[in-house]
C-alpha cells in the first residue's frame, strides 16, 4: 500500500535541501531541480532497485541524471535514501566538495553516470539496459532528461538504438516543464509532437502528470508489461514546482537566491 501523504512530505524535505543548497552555495539551477523532483521520489522510495549497503551490487536498477545542471535534486534524493551525508550536502559547488554543479559517478556514492553535457545520458543508459542483457543481469535503466535537451541529436541517435535493440528494460522520463534557460522550448526550438517521434521510432509513449504520484507509479506499472519496446514517459510538470515565486519562470532556470528569497522559499516548504 503507498503511502502517498509521505510521499507527499519526503518531496517537500527535498525540494527544501534544494534551496539550502543553492542559496548556500550562491549558484545553481532551481526551476528544473524543483521539478523533476516528485519523479525522483516515486522513483526512489517506491521503485527503483538499490542498496545503500552496496551501491555497486551487480544486479542494481541504474539511474542516470541526464539533465545534471538539475544535481540538487538527485544530491538531495540520496541524502534522503541514505547514500549521501547532510555534511556533503553543505558542500554543495564548493572547491574540495564532492557535489560539484554536475554528477560525478567517481565522487558521489549512488551515482551512475557522470553528465552535464546534455544529450549523452541517453546513450549512456541504452549502454547500460544492453549490457544487462548482454550479462543476462536482471536490472532495469532509467534515465531523466529534460524537455529543452531533447534538441540534442545524440538523444535520436540514441532512441534508435534502444529501439534496434529492443531494450524493454530502459525507461526514460522527461521533464517536460515546456521552459529551458532562454525561453519556451518552442520559442527556442520547437520539439513538435515528441509523442509521435518517439512512437516512430518504435518506442511505446506515455504522458502523465508528472506532479501526481499515482500517476507516475502507474507509468511504472505499465512498464512492468511492455515487451521489446523502450519506454518513453511524458511527465508534464511546473518548473520551479513548489515555490510560488519561481513557478513557470525562465528566470529560475539558473540563478542565486538572495537571503530574503531563501525566507519566503523554506517558508512556503514548511
């Protein structure tokens, strides 16, 4: 049975590590780390396959943080889980620190990937889905990409790979919060319908609320029963979510929060 009011109040705590550790570090990305964060704790507390205890089992679901400028999400979604500690979190884009504006798989326990540079995590998830039925390992990949980076080619290059390959076992969701740092991604460079590219390249596509964890454990369900097909997950969701004054702005793509703006913030997260 989920327990969706702690579910509820998990993502509130991370969505409050986000901004404690942009405002303390004096840059980062709030508007897309606030949210994907919902998809991170459906994704972290009711699904995925991973063990504080051995971070490196073999048999281990991956994830990959493909939109990595959004980092404080998933830093603080580990620190959540366990893998991380609350020191490592203070040290976030600090000189000597471990959580550096982007993942780092060689500094930070329970990351997979290292990224940053947008269109890359995809293919690096389809090498780790057909690795694992090269190995004939059980394990499933999921990766989180951002609307804005879907521009990137290697994303199709990718998406015809998985689709080649028939990699069942790979999920890629996408925030698709419709804003990127210099305006609408249709304003910047409009994706169309990314339902039916997708579904021409032979993947089975999903759209949901990506705020709605009913919805989002069902998108999980659904891929439990989908067979030699990728997965694709439209997750329509509000940037800055949860913060009233950096919802559905460009301008909180990227940016410092001042002391009173960090007032308001964690005001509004309690």
């Amino acid at each position: 049975m989920v327990d969706y009011d702690k579910l509820s109040k998990r993502a509130k705590r991370i969505r409050k590590h986000v901004i404690e550790m942009i405002y303390n570090s004096g840059s980062g990305h709030p508007g897309g780390s606030l949210s994907c964060v919902d998809i991170l704790t459906a994704l972290y507390f009711e699904r995925i396959n991973v063990d504080i205890d051995d971070p490196q089992k073999k048999d281990r679901d991956r994830f990959v943080m493909s939109k990595g400028h959004s980092s404080p999400a998933i830093y603080s979604t580990l620190f959540e889980k366990g893998f991380l500690l609350e020191e490592e979190l203070s040290g976030f884009r600090k000189v000597g620190g471990s959580l550096q504006g982007n993942p780092d798989m060689l500094q930070v326990n329970g990351i997979d990937m290292t990224t940053g540079s947008l269109g890359m995590g995809l293919s690096a998830a389809c090498g780790m889905a057909l690795a694992s039925k090269i190995d004939n390992l059980d394990y499933n990949v999921y990766v989180l990409l951002g609307d804005g980076e879907l521009q990137e080619g290697m994303i199709w290059e990718a998406a015809m790979l998985a689709n080649q390959y028939n990699l069942d076992n790979l999920m890629a969701i996408v925030d698709m919060n419709g804003l990127q740092i210099d305006g609408t991604t249709d304003d910047v460079m409009s994706l169309g319908s990314i339902t039916k590219k997708f579904t021409s390249f032979g993947w089975y596509v999903l759209e949901i609320d990506g705020h709605d964890f009913d919805q989002i454990l069902g998108a999980f369900s659904i891929f439990d029963k989908v067979n030699s097909k990728p997965v694709l997950v439209i997750a329509n969701t509000i940037k800055g979510k949860g913060v009233s004054f950096m919802e559905n702005s460009c301008e909180w793509h990227s940016r410092r929060i001042s002391k009173e703006e960090y007032k308001l913030a964690i005001d509004e997260l309690k």
